[in-house]
C-alpha cells in the first residue's frame, strides 16, 4: 500500500493548515460544483473551527457541496449527530447554501435513509464504472482501526454493491448510515485526519502494510483512480518507521 504522509507538529497544527490545503484545492473547482463527503470526530472538528475562522467570508463557500460520510441515526439536535456538530462549528458561521447540504437524517429509520441518501448521491454527482464521484472524501480512524461506520466485524460493508448501508456500532449497537468501501474507493482522493497516541499503533499497522493490517477496514481505502493521504500528528504517527 503507498500513503502519502504528511506529519504536524500538533492536532492544532494539522487542522489549520489542512484548512489552507482544503480552500486550494475547491479554488481550482471554480465553474463546477466540489462534493466533498466529511467525517465526524475530534479532528474534523478542529477543522471546521479553522475554516470558520479563517474563511467564514469566502465566496468559495459558494461552489462546495456538503455530504456525510456516516451518520448516526439520532436527531440533528442531539450531541452524538456529526450533522448538527457540523451546522454549529461551520455552517452557521459561513456564506453558504442551504441547498449544498446533504445530510443525511439520523431521525428517520435507517434502512429506507440508506437508500434515500444512496439516491440523493446518485442523482447528484458525476458517475465512473457505475459508482459516484466524490472530489473528496475526509475520514478519521478509530482505535480499532474502523474508518466511516465499517467496523472490524463489518469488513463486508467493503465490497457491498450498495451507495449507503446500514451499520451498527459492534459494543452499543447504535445504528448508523455508512457510505461503502466500493463508494469511498471511487473517490477522486480520500484523506485522513488522525490525531492522538491511542491511534499510533493501528496507524504504523496499516501504513506500513504489515502482515496483521487485513483485520483493519481503514486498511482497504485506497481509491481505485485517485489518490490516498494520511494527515497525522506526531503523536500518531509515532510508530512508522
């Protein structure tokens, strides 16, 4: 597997200039509408806090449509909805609009969501071999070395033949909706956002390609025509070798 590495000194660091790279990149996208398929987490929302503050009058805003990368099934209000940590930290803070949202609806059941959301994904992006194309597609990784809502004792929601699934959290069941490995491997570039020692493990695991990676979902993101990029903090990239 190669990855692309790039190493900060702090979660701080990392976030702010991600935010520098991300607003580069959806300038060169100028004319044609940036599907841009977001995470939730500590490092995503660190993020958005920069983007906030550093580009909350762009008209680049303007050009970038919003999509979810997983959701858990609660109310946009509640504490646990990536949707609603989103809308607070960013949303509201910058000119964009309300049109180039796409959540996904933690308050409606999952199974017919899945398939609204996999519609809605369909209807509104480009399509190669058959699947959706996303510009970029931002994921963290858990612990465990889960990445969007598939889990270790999920590995096949990797090769499903569906847009979304439905996924559950394999200690508290809660269910989720989760794009699918074929979905995230069809994007033009995928990139991490990992920060924190509790993540170094798994991280030298799965970039080093070493023998016990397999068991790791993170593992298999590697898009099939585009690009795959590692943004990490020391602490979480202190075991590569």
């Amino acid at each position: 597997m190669k990855n692309n590495l790039h190493i900060f000194k702090s979660p701080e660091d990392l976030a702010d200039q991600f935010a520098d790279h991300l607003m580069n990149l959806i300038s060169h996208h100028i004319g044609k509408p940036f599907h841009l398929a977001i995470s939730g987490g500590k490092s995503p929302d660190l993020l958005f806090k920069v983007l906030a503050e550093k580009y909350a009058g762009s008209a680049l805003w303007q050009n970038v449509h919003f999509w979810w990368v997983d959701e858990r099934m609660v109310p946009s209000a509640h504490p646990e909805s990536n949707f609603g940590v989103a809308q607070k930290l960013l949303f509201a803070q910058i000119l964009i609009p309300e049109k180039n949202i796409h959540r996904i609806k933690g308050e409606n059941d999952p199974e017919p969501e899945a398939v609204s959301y996999s519609e809605q994904i369909r209807e509104s992006l480009t399509q190669r071999n058959g699947w959706p194309v996303f510009d970029l597609i931002i994921l963290g990784m858990g612990d465990d070395g889960h990445t969007a809502s598939i889990f270790p004792n999920h590995l096949k929601l990797l090769e499903s033949v569906r847009i979304c699934e439905v996924a559950a959290h394999p200690q508290s069941g809660q269910k989720r909706v989760t794009l699918t490995g074929k979905t995230i491997n069809n994007a033009n570039k995928v990139y991490f956002l990992v920060t924190g020692r509790g993540k170094a493990e798994r991280i030298a695991q799965i970039t080093g390609n070493q023998k016990d990676a397999g068991q790791y979902p993170a593992f298999y993101i590697a898009p099939n025509f585009g690009e795959t990029s590692w943004y990490l903090d020391e602490d979480a990239a202190e075991k590569i070798s």
